[in-house]
C-alpha cells in the first residue's frame, strides 16, 4: 500500500508564501503522474497543479504564475511552492498520484489565507 504523507500547510497572510511537502512511500518514478489538489469548504476538490513522471506541468489557471509544482526524485518528494496567496486559496490541499491501475491520496493538509 502506498502512503503520501503532506506536510507545510497553516495559516498565513494575504500575499505570503508555503511550501507543501508529498513524501511518498515508494519511488516516485513508479507513478505516472502527481499532483495537489485542493477542497475547499462546500466545493468541489479541484485540481491546483501536477507534474508527470517526465517532468512536464500543468496548472489551474487560477494559480498560474504563483503556484510552483517540482519533485525531488530522490527523496520520494513532491513540493507545491505557493506566492502570493489569496484567501481564496484556503483549502485543505490533497497529494495525489496516479498509475495506470490506481490513484492514491495523502490525507491532506490545511492552508488558510487570512486577509
């Protein structure tokens, strides 16, 4: 069974900075695909940003030019660097990654943007 475990999110101001953390338990390079996603109170989880097993991003365009997705292959790590953050960001944001057969989610981590 594979685990994602988040870390990096809390409570920060409008116009800051977090980095989030995925630390998976099993080498990256056997998903296809990872990426964050985020839920919002009453919404639907969305999609913020993934990257591919190749290195290639793709981002919602509500985070375009603020939000950084990367991975450390490494250390089994995959980062969301978010700028200049807006309340509208708040949300707990989920670690996902994907084979062919499965998709796996980490249990999530909360980021609040005050004003």
């Amino acid at each position: 069974q594979v685990q994602l475990v988040e870390s990096g999110g809390g409570l920060v101001q409008a116009g800051g900075s977090l980095r989030l953390s995925c630390a998976a338990s099993r080498s990256i390079f056997t998903f296809g695909a990872m990426g964050w996603y985020r839920q919002a109170p009453g919404k639907q989880r969305e999609l913020v940003a993934r990257i591919s097993s190749g290195g290639s991003t793709n981002y919602a365009d509500s985070v375009k030019g603020r939000f950084t997705i990367s991975r450390d292959n490494a250390k089994n790590t995959v980062y969301l660097q978010m700028s200049s953050l807006k309340p509208e960001d708040t949300a707990v944001y989920y670690c996902n990654a994907q084979t062919l057969w499965d998709d796996y989610w980490g249990q999530g981590t909360q980021v609040t943007v005050s004003s």
